[in-house]
C-alpha cells in the first residue's frame, strides 16, 4: 500500500531530498527520503503525492519513522504561485480566513478542525455516557422561541422571486430555529434526560468576535430536578470532561494553539479544570460590581442584563474560574424561567456560566412547570396563543425540570484560546459574508 | 433515590394496586406494588409519579424486578380526559402523528426516539473507527449545490415584513443547504477522509412518504479514491455496522416495530445483512427493465431517470437484496460526477444504493477532479462563475476522490420498516406542515 498524502516541506540536498508529507490524520508529518534517481519533478509544496516504499526508524530525533522512497507519483501538481500560502511562513489566522476553500491546507486549520472533530465527539460521549437521549430538534420553526434576539424567516426561492407573498409554503411564516429548546422540553412528557447538538441562528448585524449568524449550540433537559445546582453540575461536569477528553485525544493539536496562538492558555485551562466553579447571585454581582472601582461603560443596575464588561469583571473577580451567577430578575428573562416568588427584588431560577476571555458561554433556568404561573406569564406577554401547545404540555403529567445551551464555538474559543469566533468554525457565517 | 416516572398502567386490585412506571431509559416499565394503605389519590394514567420504596425480585414471570413502595409521590397530574392517546389502546402511527407535543409519551414513539439516538451515535461511531474526521458543513450557502430541487431561501424576519429586498442581509442571496457535498469536498486539499451528518432541505411541494422539507443527510468524502468500489465498500459498510450496532443496542425498541409496525421485518433485514450488495449497471438495469412484463408508468429507456416503480423492481429483481446501480448516463448527473470518458453511451461514475421498500438510499459519484474537464462542464452548464472557488480546489493539489450521501430517514425507515418518513423524525416538516 503505498502512502498518500500533501507535501508540507521539500528539503534538496546533494545527496538526498527530504519530503515532508501530511494526510490530514495528525498534526505530524511523515518524512520522505528520496534517493537521487527518483523522478521527483513537479512536485512543490502543496501537491498531492503517492508514495510507495519502507517505513524505518528514523536516525533523526525529531521523528521516530521515516519512508525510505521507492517510487514517487505526483499525484496532483500545486500552482504554489496562486497558493495563498507560502512555505515555512506562518500567517495570521485573520489572514487564512479570507480562503475558506483553502485554509484547511494550513497547520493551524487542520489542527482546529480535528480538534472541533474530537469536541463534538467528546460531547456526544458525555451525554451518552450519562444515559441522555439524543433528539434532533428541528431547524425550520414556526415558534420564535424566546423572543430572543432577531431571526431568519425561510421561504422557497422561486416564492422568494416572484414576491407572491401571500401564501407561505409551510401555511404559516417559518424561522431558523435560535434554540431547541421548547422541542426538547416535549421530551419532558416521557424522557427524563435528552441533549441536542445543531446549529442556531441569529439575523443579528453585530459582527463582535464572539457572534456568529450560524453558531452550535449543545442543549440538555433534564426532569425531576427541581433545584439549579443539578443542571449547574451537569454543566460543569460537562465542561470538564469534554475538555478532558480534547485534552488526551488531541494533545499536538491542542498544544499548537496553547503553544503558538495563545501562550499562557494551558495554564489558565488547567486552572479552569482543576477549581470548582464559583457561584454568585445575580445580586452579589451586581454589588460585586456596584462596589468595584473599574468605570464601566454601562453602570451595572439591579434589574439591567450584564453587559460584557460586567461579565469579564466578574470572571476576574472569581480568580479566573468560571462562574455562574443565579437567580436572575424576573423581568429580563424570557416566559418560560421558573418564577422563585420572592420579593421585594423578584427572580427567576436562571442561571448563566461566564468564562474567562469569553463572557457568556452557557444560559440555562429551571422551567415554569406550574400550569398557572405559566398561563398568567404568558398571558401577560401576549403569547397566550401562540404557545397553547407549550401550555399543554402542563397538563399531562408535568414534572418540574430544567436545562441549558452552551455556545459550542464559544466553549472552542474558551479552551483553545482563539480570540475571533470566526477562526473556529469551518465556513463562518455572518452580516455581509457567507462564503462559499 | 425515589424511582422517577410516567405511569403507563394501573391495575387496581382487592389488597393491592400495581402500578407500571416508565422513565423513558428503555421502553420497559418498571412494576410498582402499592400496599392498600398507601396514598395513590390522582394517580392515573399519564401522571407523574415519584416513588420511594425496595426493589425486590418479582414473582411474576413478565420482569424480573419489581417495587415494594413505601410512598408515593403525584408530581404531575394528567388530565387523562382531554390526553389523545388512551390507557391500553394502541394507536396508529398517523393518529399519533397529529399531537408532536405529545407522541413521545407513546410505546411506538419513544421507541422511535430512542433508535433514532442509537442511529446517530452508530453513524458516529463508524465514521470515528474508521479514522474519518468529522465537519460541520455550513446550512446557510450561497451556493445551490446541483441545483438539486427546489431551495429555501432565507433573510431576516424584519427585512421580510418590510419587504425591503434590495440588500441581502449577507450581500448574496442565501439558501438552506441541500447537501454537505460541495464543503466536504473542500476538505479533500488536507484530509483523507471526512464526514459530516446533518439537516438539508428542499423546498419541493411533494408530499409522498418518502419526502420531507428538512432530513437528515449522512455524508463521507474520500481522498485518493479511483474507484467507485471503494465508495461502495463504504457505502455497504456503514449500512451493516450501522444496523448491527442498533439491532444489538436497543433489541427491544427494534422488536416492538419488527413485532407490530412491520411484521416480516426481522427477516428482511437479517437478508439484507448475510448477503453481499449486488450491483448492476445503469445500463444493465435499463435492459433488465425493458426485458421484464412489468408494465411501468414510465417507460424505462436509456439516459432517462429510474423511477420509484422501476427501483422497487430492481431491488426485487436482485432478491430484495440492497442493490448498487452504476455508471448513470452523463447527461443527467451534475457537473461535479466524474466523467467515464466512454461512448457511444457516455457516462459518469455515479452510484445509487436502492434498498428493499424505500427505492434510493443512498447516492455518490467520484468527483471530477481534472481541471479541463471540469471547467468545461461548468461552462456548458453555466456555472463557471459560480462554481470558480470549486475549480480553485482543482489546481492546488487536486486528488481523485469520491463520495455519497445517505439518506437517515430513509434509512430508518428501512431497518425499521416504516411506511411513512413523517414517522421517523420527531418534528416533520413538509409542505402545509410546520407544527410547534
């Protein structure tokens, strides 16, 4: 069988050329060493090549195996010319993302797309592991969930052309889905644990480096926990076992980006690992932040959403460990949130995790599973119609339950240190760029 | 710990009540024994319950294990007035399709959801064994891959409402994706093998029991790969490690449809997992179905399209065997199939797997990956300046390689022998139907 693969690296010396081959399995190369009577013309760095011969141990500390060449087929030539990529430089990770048709070429793409690969199987494991069910919640919606922020409204192309807008393909106006949440909660009718992993979306012009149009989102739903602290543990263990199993699964990877991209971060993730998460009420945080003598450019407020400034305060405040702040205002927070009736300062059981350099990586809340509280919250938002089916979901042996959304590209942005959420996402899509 | 649960029977006796409990973990209950002094006030069928009590070795033959209960909780009350499914009655899969709200709480349908989440981890599974790296392909394009059916476009909520359709929220007009081929495709520059498993859409206003608006589509693309063997060996593979992998995780799931959806089942799926995948060619198959007395709504005829009748016949023909058609006519398959480079009936190395009750499965082709004469197809089909970041991925390094795609519901369906694809998938959407 000979050995496949794109050459990262041709060294020509008198006697002997040494190529350096990747097929994308690992971060290493395979070096070839090829004698001088190889036809070897054509190839460059970036072509394809197949290559038969003798895999031995190598004389050289850097590797442990070498392929001592017999034949050398150029499998594909590279017009390295036009290659936006130059041989031995190491170009910026802005830079790569303006050729997403490309970029998986480069060390430090390949590198992130393995590692996204083992992240999402370290999800899967995790949830598997604890006995949750996995259900594909739908992509095309005729709810708009919370309210949350703005959506994308679907409709046939030729419709779209002709401006016939009268009759909707589906009979009614139909949204990409911005959570799983609601359908995951009909789990809550038979299942006491099930997950969804797939993309959200947001139709929202901010273009910050930690909002995509298109983003993953990991959601779990959990029954008979009538407590936050259950669905916070989930969501730690969560966090912590995944980025273990990353961690042991894709040490080169993982430490190309601790090594190169973001020095220092190895030590902030072990940190984050090895500490239990902090807790605060959203009232400690806002004294917390009422009290510090940072100037924020919005005054934090009781009853105000954290501002980013406000989230990465905290975070510091917290030593640099994760937090979860609880308990927050029965008003800034959507219908469904359970009602702590409490007073005079009024909460819901909601909970967000902040992390360091991120903000907001996870929101979660026990659910209203109480028929009346729920018809009264709903009524007074207006959405008394829309939500009928939601409501009766109450009434058929309804259990109190809760859960949570982490922001998959966020949590890759968190362990890996990436500061733009764009260079963690094969093929990004925001406000003015959907490439490819 | 109490044992957590919906009761789905209630069987009231002289000295006791026996009670069975589900938790959604296995389509199993769990049997309560309820001593007569015990308060079981509002317990009906439906309600949730939570329970403390001894587990002990059951006298009965029916299960193994029972619950002495020392109390009983009622968590949540059913009103088993207005539920639509009722206490030992067992109801169609179309009645039970008409409450997506509710259906879970049915044997058939957790059953369902509970296979569907083996399926997806066993498609996982393989593709991880097997060394395949996983990507998320984007759902959002700009591209329309083959121009395969009709597309949903999108734009954001608030621009729809104001029609102001002038600018695109993403500059370009934009689509929900049809397929991951094209960005799976971008990976064969750095990778040798790759997958991704996700929603794809059409827009098509068909309403069969084949079709829906949003499925699951399983895909792989291999590097290196000049023989539509090669994908076809996976393409089977995937098929019989798959379906061995759920037969062996949830038995019991798999026998209640085997048992009571699609009696015969059983048998037809052990056939299609002894015998190799027989594999004919396009033009084989034409002159089979000239040759046979059938008498077709469409007339087969050379570089014409197979039909539905015509696939159920050449599945039969095979044995009922899963059967691997090859070498489609080149005037109907999209410009990305690679060219045989034949005559007088000019083909491309294309491949349909039909299976047993279902028709076509799945669908691949190596990809055409010479420059000239991809170009020229492109150009003859108009798309040169679409498709110029495609032809880019053809001058740096370009490999012979090749790929399918499977449909999952389709697939269920297939193990599962379920009739209609709207029962196969938690939330249907098709044409007229966006429930929830």
């Amino acid at each position: 069988m000979p050995v496949d693969g794109w050459v990262r690296a041709v060294r020509v010396q008198k006697e002997i050329t040494f190529l350096n081959i990747n097929d994308g399995s690992s971060l290493q190369s395979l070096q070839i060493v090829a004698r001088p009577d190889l036809d070897i013309r054509g190839i460059t760095f970036g072509s394809a090549v197949e290559i038969w011969g003798k895999l031995v141990q190598s004389p050289h500390k850097k590797q442990s195996i070498e392929l001592l060449a017999d034949k050398i087929r150029l499998v594909g030539a590279c017009n390295s010319v036009d290659l936006p990529f130059k041989i031995k430089e190491r170009h910026s990770l802005e830079y790569i993302r303006q050729f997403p048709h490309l970029r998986c070429k480069t060390n430090v793409f390949s590198s992130l797309l393995r590692i996204r690969s083992e992240a999402s199987a370290a999800f899967h494991s995790f949830f598997k592991d604890n006995g949750f069910v996995h259900i594909h919640t739908p992509i095309i919606t005729s709810n708009d969930c919370e309210g949350a922020g703005e959506l994308f409204q679907i409709e046939p192309a030729s419709k779209t052309a002709e401006k016939q807008n009268n009759a909707h393909f589906f009979d009614v106006p139909s949204f990409l889905t911005v959570s799983g949440q609601l359908h995951l909660e009909v789990m809550m009718g038979a299942f006491t644990e099930v997950y969804t992993f797939g993309p959200t979306f947001r139709a929202e012009n901010s273009q910050t480096r930690r909002h995509l149009a298109e983003f993953y989102m990991v959601e779990a739903e959990l029954a008979f926990t009538e407590s936050l602290k259950d669905i916070m543990e989930v969501m730690e263990n969560l966090f912590k076992s995944a980025t273990s199993f990353i961690l042991s699964k894709s040490p080169d990877d993982v430490e190309l980006f601790h090594k190169y991209v973001a020095p220092g971060q190895k030590e902030r993730v072990e940190q984050m690992l090895k500490n239990s998460f902090q807790v605060l009420s959203y009232t400690e945080a806002i004294d917390v932040l009422q009290r510090s003598m940072e100037t924020f450019k919005y005054e934090p407020k009781w009853g105000c959403d954290l501002q980013t400034e406000h989230e990465n305060y905290l975070v510091e405040y917290c030593g640099n460990i994760p937090v979860f702040v609880v308990n927050y205002p029965y008003d800034i927070k959507p219908f469904y949130a359970r009602d702590n009736q409490d007073g005079p300062q009024h909460t819901v059981a909601a909970v967000d995790l902040l992390v360091p350099g991120i903000g907001e990586l996870c929101g979660g809340s026990l659910r209203e599973e109480r028929l009346d509280l729920l018809q009264s919250r709903l009524k007074q938002h207006g959405l008394k119609d829309t939500y009928q089916w939601y409501e009766e979901l109450r009434q058929f042996g309804s259990v109190p339950h809760g859960g949570f959304g982490l922001g998959f590209e966020r949590y890759l942005q968190c362990i890996l240190g990436v500061e733009n959420i764009k260079d963690v996402i094969p093929f990004p899509r925001f406000s003015h760029s959907c490439l490819l």
